[in-house]
C-alpha cells in the first residue's frame, strides 16, 4: 500500500532541485569567467544544454516528490 508522507517530512523538493540547478549554472559561469578555455560557441552550447535539462531534471524529480491533492483524497478513502 502506497503510504502517505506526513507533514513533518514535508520538504520543498522543486525548491531544493531548483536551487541546486542554479548553483551549478552559476558555477560553470564562474569557472568560465576565470579563465577555463571554452570557446564562445561551447559556452553557448553548454548553458543551452543547462536551460533544457535542467527544466526537465525539476520537473522528474519533483514529480516524484509531490502529490495532487486528488491522489491524497483517494489514497485516504482507501485507509478508511
């Protein structure tokens, strides 16, 4: 039976991803700026690479973390 997370282990996982998603971005962009030999061109490319994945690495994670309030409502009608 799927079991339903309590308020005390509640986090904010699409905050945290999120967070986690900048600070790599901002890094890259610092490690760049201090002198890694990348191109303009491979630049462009990774922070293009970085806009589409990370969207999509939120999106995954998250969706593993949260629930609708509908899949609540349904899972507690089956405890009763």
């Amino acid at each position: 039976m799927t079991q339903i997370p309590s308020p005390e282990s509640a986090t904010e996982p699409l905050f945290t991803v999120g967070s986690i998603t900048a600070l790599v971005t901002a890094v890259l962009a610092l490690v760049v700026a201090f002198g890694l030999p990348v191109s303009d061109d491979q630049q462009t490319a990774i922070l293009g690479v970085v806009a589409v994945a990370a969207p999509l690495v939120v999106a995954a994670v998250g969706r593993g973390r949260v629930w609708s309030p509908a899949t609540v409502a349904r899972l507690m009608e089956r405890r009763r």
